[in-house]
C-alpha cells in the first residue's frame, strides 16, 4: 500500500498540467531510472516512514506561522501554492473558495502559500477572491523558502496533508480535488 500511495503521489505530481511554472517550464520531477519519479513532496521528511511538510512562514498580518499547528486544527488541509499573477491560479481560486465553504466544518483546513513578491498585490488577490483561510508568504517568488523545501516548480499546486502534516495527496485541483476531500472527510 505505501508504494502504492509513492506511485500515485509520483504521478500526481508529474501530471500537474496547465500550470504557471518557473522561468516558463512545466513541473519537474526526479527520474529514478527505473520509470517511476520522485518529487521532493514524496520526499519530504525521509527520517519517517510517510512524507511530511514542516515549515514556518509569515502570515498576512506579519505573524510568524508553524504550519504543524495549523494542520492540527483540521482533520485534513489543503496546502494550495499560488501567487496572484498566475492565470491558473486564480482561475481554480473560486473553486478552493467552494471547497472550503463546504467541507470547512466537516474538517477541512487550507493554508495558502503565495509565490508574491509583492504584498499589495497578494493581499488584494486574497480579499478580493474571498480567501478566508490562513494565508503565508515570505514574498520571495519562486524562491519562497517552502516551494523550495519541497520542490514545487509549477502552480497552482495542491498538497493535501492530514493532522499531522503527513502529505495523502499531492497535485489535485477542480473535480478531483473535490473528490479526494469529500473521500479523507468521510462526506462521499
């Protein structure tokens, strides 16, 4: 089963079309030669059996946030990366709304991590679409300190973790994403 869910996390993750990718290119991943992939999400925490995201940034009010924390308050949290200036982004943004608006009291969290550089620019993008969730950024770009931990090379992307930030799901959005909530929540 454990390789089962690397397999499909792998896929996942190479299958993340129509995204906004840095300097132009798609998402990457890791050929292990033998044809499967790795990405730096399935790798996340390799001293555990099950891939975990871990990290600390700024949230839209200048409060520093240990995502672990957030996690904890959820059943299930969607990490969403994505930056106002991306077309797809904010094209899937009414959907995450929706999502949210429908699963967040059965058990659904979201922490947005923007690839902003430029704080106006994501705060009006998060007033404006109605982002009422926890939102970070360390208003690097695509040098923001977790894209970077964890490999994320396109967007929008999706990580979907349970309590403790083991990572169960990686590059879903629309329908899928949906889905795959409403099956973790017990909600099908």
């Amino acid at each position: 089963m454990k390789k089962f869910k690397a397999c499909a996390l792998a896929a996942a993750v190479a299958l993340a079309l129509t995204a906004c990718g840095s300097r132009g290119n798609a998402p990457t991943t890791a050929n292990n030669g033998d044809g499967s992939a790795t990405s730096a999400v399935q790798k996340a925490d390799s001293t555990r059996d099950e891939p975990r995201i871990e990290f600390s940034m700024t949230d839209i009010d200048g409060k520093e946030v240990n995502v672990t924390d957030e996690f904890a308050k959820h059943k299930v949290t969607v990490i969403d990366f994505w930056a106002s200036w991306c077309g797809p982004c904010m094209q899937e943004m009414p959907n995450l709304v929706r999502i949210y608006g429908k699963y967040k009291d059965k058990g659904l969290g979201i922490v947005g991590v923007s690839l902003d550089e430029d704080k106006s620019q994501w705060t009006e993008a998060v007033s404006s679409m109605g982002m009422v969730w926890t939102q970070l950024s360390d208003l690097q770009g695509w040098n923001n300190s977790a894209a970077q931990k964890y490999g994320i090379q396109a967007i929008p992307f999706t990580v979907v973790v349970d309590s403790t930030g083991k990572v169960l799901d990686a590059g879903l959005r629309g329908e899928q994403l949906e889905t795959g909530i409403a099956k973790l929540l017990g909600d099908k």
